[in-house]
C-alpha cells in the first residue's frame, strides 16, 4: 500500500507539468499536424487535401520555398547557408575571441562590447543593419566607407541584391549572437586545467600546438553544444528577415521560419503554412535529440 500511495503522490506532484505540457506543446503539435493535411484560407481549413501541401513545398512547386532548378534556391537552401555560415561563424569568432582576450588587460570591458548586441532586441537590431546596410552613403555606413576609400565606386544595395542579400542578413545574425557564443566558450575555456598547459609549454610545445592539441579538444563538448544552438536559431530564424528585408528581393531572403509565418498571418493559408512548420519540427528533432542525450551522457559521465 505504501509503495503505491507514493506513486500516486508522484504522479500528483507531476500533474501540473504534465497539463502544461499536453496543452502548449503535445495538443499545439497534433493540432498543427492535423491542419497540415487540409487546404484553404482561414484557420479553421475544411478542405482535405491529404499530404498535397507536402508535395508542393518539397517537389518544387513552391520556387519560394525550394526550387530544384539550378542553382537551387529557396527557404530551404537559405537555411543551410544559415547553418553553414551563421553558427559556424558564431562559433568561430566565439571562440577566437574567447582565446585571445584571454588575460587581456581590458578583458571584461572588450568581452562586454561584444556581448552588447546581446541584450538588443532583434527587432531593434534589425534597424540598425537596416541603416548600415543603406545604398544611400549620407546613411550607411558601409557605402559611406566604400565610398571613401574609392570615391567612383556605385553604392551596392546590400538587402536589394538576390546574390549578397542573405550573407548579409547572416552578417547581422552573427553580429548579434556572437556575444552569446564568446561567453559560453569563455568560460570553458578559462576552466580548462592549466597545469596540462604548463606541462605542455615546459615540453616544448607552442601556444598554437597546445591549443590545437590540447585545449580545442577539451572544448569539444561545448563548442558543439553551442554549434547545435546556433542551428537550431537559424532554423527558426523569423524576426530578422522579417524587419529587414520581408523575404525579398523577390523572396531570396525567406527562411523557413519566416515562410511559416508568411503564409500563417499574411497569406492566411493556415493549412499550407503548418506544412512548413511541421518540416521545421521534423528538422529541429534530431538536434534538439542529440543536444539532450550529450547533456545526459556527459551527466552520467560526472
């Protein structure tokens, strides 16, 4: 009697996290799952149309979100230019600045400048690049430095241009979340045993060796837990593209998450834009699965 008056005292403690968690999570993803099979306008579709939604977004009947023409384009490839050049340039200059400004005089205050871009909402970042990245050079300061250093060449239209337009739009994401990944990676690498160093050093070996050898190694666990985070902004990537360029030009700079919002709450099409989402959650799960089993592996290591 007593081990199943615990039980039910379990359960009882778990039951408000279960109800949150059945009512903002499991009933949202079923509901949207259902939706994705039906057609028409409206968030209350009727029209069954099964896994034609599917069909048209993954077999390149919508150029917008991929087109199988060459060179291939879309949301879709814009988001693996996302997670190609976003995390890997956050993680890069994360921890680049992670390892340089270690020890650094002024360390606290360079690592605050950095980190600044942080506690900016994205919408007002968004402004800022918009600015910077303005063809007029009395506004932007890139054109305004272009033009200084060669005074005949043209302004380049940085958020007009379908080739430059999403480098740039990742410029400003690395912008932003670099801060996050320096201090994550900063503060593993501040943890690191130095006495492996010192011996290291003491037998001949350069800082550039130790850090390749060494301490790039140990850092293994956090870098790819900040690696995982980045692909998992970049895949849900809205609010940027929307304030900056609005998916243009001519729908170049759309990301996934910005196509399900698109088609969601201006497009009206619920059913088609659910389709997207659930793409978007069949992408996220492996990285999100692989993200907690590493946490839990490295839980039951300690």
């Amino acid at each position: 009697m007593k081990v199943k008056r615990d039980s039910i005292q379990g359960w009882l403690f778990l039951a408000p996290a279960l109800i949150l968690l059945v009512a903002y999570l499991v009933y949202p993803c079923l509901s949207t799952l259902k939706m994705s099979f039906y057609g028409g306008q409206g968030f209350s579709p009727k029209r069954f149309v099964g896994f034609a939604n599917y069909a048209r977004l993954l077999g390149g009947g919508d150029s917008l979100f991929l087109n199988l023409k060459w060179p291939p384009s879309g949301a879709l490839i814009n988001n693996i230019l996302w997670i190609l050049f976003f995390a890997g340039g956050t993680v890069v200059i994360g921890l680049a600045i992670a390892v340089l400004a270690d020890g650094l005089r002024l360390e606290k205050i360079f690592k605050s400048l950095i980190f600044l871009p942080m506690i900016i909402s994205a919408t007002a970042a968004s402004v800022i690049f918009r600015f910077l990245y303005s063809p007029d050079p009395h506004i932007g300061l890139l054109n305004a430095f272009i033009s200084s250093i060669s005074p005949g060449k043209k302004p380049i239209p940085w958020l007009g241009s379908t080739d430059i337009v999403n480098i740039a739009l990742i410029g400003a994401g690395i912008w932003i979340w670099t801060g996050l990944s320096m201090t994550v990676l900063s503060a593993a690498y501040k943890s690191l045993d130095r006495e492996i160093l010192e011996a290291a050093k003491v037998d001949g070996a350069s800082s550039w060796t130790c850090f390749w050898r060494i301490s790039l190694p140990m850092l293994e666990d956090q870098i790819v837990f900040v690696a995982i985070t980045m692909i998992i902004n970049s895949l849900k990537l809205v609010d940027l593209v929307l304030v900056m360029t609005g998916g243009g030009p001519m729908g170049s700079s759309r990301t996934i998450g910005f196509s399900f919002y698109w088609e969601v709450f201006n497009n009206n099409l619920v059913g088609y834009g659910s389709a997207i989402a659930m793409i978007l959650l069949i992408l996220l799960i492996p990285f999100m699965v692989f993200q907690v089993r590493r946490i839990k592996a490295q839980e039951s290591y300690q």
